[in-house]
C-alpha cells in the first residue's frame, strides 16, 4: 500500500470534527502554496 493510500484510508476513519479539522488545513495550505506561485508570477513578470 503506497503512503497515499494510507493517508486516504486513515481520512475515512476520522471522526466528522477531525475531518473538518483537516479539510480547513488542508484547504489553508492549498490557498499558501497558490498565493506563494501567484506572488512569484508576478515578481517574474
């Protein structure tokens, strides 16, 4: 089982409030990593 695999079976087990937990992390660091591209985008023109 590869360590995705893993992960997306560990999320299945997780209680409603960790879920949630989870998907605002997980939504948080999608938003930095856009952010971080978009800014370095624009510092190269």
């Amino acid at each position: 089982m590869s360590s995705l695999e893993q992960i997306e079976a560990a999320i299945l087990t997780l209680a409603s409030d960790e879920f949630q937990r989870l998907r605002q992390w997980f939504f948080n660091v999608d938003y930095q990593r856009w952010d971080d591209q978009l800014e370095q985008d624009v510092a190269n023109g």
